[in-house]
C-alpha cells in the first residue's frame, strides 16, 4: 500500500514537471509581451510584472506591417489546408474503393515520395517556378501544398474502414459518383478531416524555408518572415519579438480548440488502423 502510494506520488510530480516544463515557454512569451521595458531583459528575470501594458501590442498591429503579414499566412494557410483536404480525400477515396490497373504500384510510388528530404527539392522546384514567373508570389507557396502525399495515405487508411455497400446503395439509387463521396463518403470521415487539417495548416502557418526562398518583397512576407524581420530590426526589443510571438499563436490555439474532439478521435483511429 505505501509502495503504490509513493509510486502515485512520484507520476504526480513527473507529470506537474513535465506540464509546467512545457507551460512555462508560453507563459513567459505572453508576460514579457505585456511587461514595461524596464523589465524585459532585466537580471534576475522578473517572473510577474509589476506593471503591464499592450503599447507594443498597437505597435505591432498598427505600425509594422503585421497585419498584413498576419493576413498573407493566414490566407496561405487556409487555402492550402482546404485544398489538401479535398485532394487527400478524393485521391484516397479513388485509391481504396476504385480498381483499376497499376492501382498499388501507383500509390508505392507516391509513398516512396515521403522519402526524399524536402530539401532536396528545394532547388529543382525553384528553377520551375522561376520558368513560369511564379517567384516572388504567393502562388509560389501554394501550389508545391496542394497535394500532400501523407494525406492521401491517411485518407486511404480511414476509407477501408467504409463498407463499399455505402457506395453500392448510392449507385443504385441513381447517384453520380461524385455525390457518393461528397454526401456518402466524406461525412464519415470527419474525424480524420479534422486531423489533417491541423497538421496542414500548422504545418503552413509555421512555413519558414521555403517562404524565404520563394519571397523577396515585403509586402509578401508571411507572418514568420516578418518576425524575422522584427528580429532584425529590434533585436534589442524583446518584448516587441513576442508581441508578434504570441499573436502568431493565437490562430492555432483557435483551429485546434474548435477540432480538438474530433482531433483526438481522428489521431486515435488513423493509428489503430495503420
């Protein structure tokens, strides 16, 4: 009984360290953003501002261009996520539940893509996009994540889970095969939409390489360009790099808590499948 009881005991505390580890990060991004200059960079650091004040917060929004920053990832990101989402689900759809010749060899194929470093792409596809006049443009950004192949597999994976007599029903009521998957197929995979759709668009929303490669105008930035720039310009102004920092985290924060049921569920079934 002592035993379990100290074993209980030390969970507790692994668990309280390892949630305040994480925590803490966040926590001290916020407070240094709201602290008064004074106390930004001050030795011992100041855990609790005495005082707090959102100047920078206007500054940020009002005087730097952050806005429009916050708006180009946004609009990227968004964009690319419903874009992955109905090609992912489509093509997964057209790979499990459709036969036709060379059906495996094909999806290998994409699957043997998740194996070259992104990195190694990089080059080749900015000489392409340097053909067609596409540098320097959000396009850029965009069409290289229209297509995600780990989507596609994930898709896949959650349509085996489908009895094909859905598909079966629908046809012998007369419907196209479009509405079979868009009113049939693709409400029961909610759960894995969800999923993907916060991988994609964090993944987008925090894009950094490729964006500086791609980008060279201001006016194009997206929002981890310009923090850069803060970074660059205000070195010395902590407080204004995570200003930026935590508006920045605030969509996420968003996209997450509104999906994090079916999140969960999503993540939960993908993985007992594969």
């Amino acid at each position: 009984m002592l035993k379990r009881r100290i074993l209980g005991i030390i969970k507790w505390i692994i668990l309280i360290s390892g949630g305040i580890t994480m925590v803490f990060p966040f926590y001290w991004m916020i407070i240094t953003s709201i602290k008064i200059q004074s106390e930004v960079m001050k030795i011992p650091p100041v855990l609790f501002p005495t005082r707090i004040t959102f100047e920078r917060y206007g500054r940020v929004i009002g005087e730097l261009q952050f806005g429009r920053f916050f708006f180009n990832s946004l609009y990227i990101a968004v964009t690319v996520t419903m874009a992955v989402l109905f090609t992912s689900s489509i093509v997964g759809y057209v790979f499990e539940k459709f036969q036709f010749k060379y059906r495996n060899t094909i999806f290998l194929a994409l699957l043997s893509t998740m194996m070259v470093p992104g990195a190694v792409t990089m080059i080749p596809l900015y000489l392409l996009l340097g053909k067609v006049g596409l540098v320097n443009s959000h396009l850029a950004i965009i069409l290289p994540a229209l297509g995600s192949v780990f989507g596609i597999f994930l898709m896949r994976q959650t349509m085996q889970s489908i009895p094909n007599e859905f598909i079966e029903a629908g046809r012998i009521d007369g419907a196209s095969e479009f509405a079979i998957f868009w009113k049939l197929i693709l409400p029961q995979t909610k759960a894995t939409l969800s999923a993907l759709a916060i991988f994609t668009f964090m993944g987008q929303w925090n894009s950094f390489l490729w964006p500086l490669i791609v980008i060279s105008s201001q006016d194009q930035y997206t929002l981890p360009l310009g923090l850069r720039m803060f970074q660059g310009q205000y070195w010395s102004d902590m407080g204004l790099v995570m200003t930026g920092a935590t508006i920045s985290v605030i969509p996420i924060l968003i996209v997450f808590l509104s999906m994090q049921k079916t999140f969960v569920r999503g993540v939960t079934l993908t993985g007992l499948k594969g």
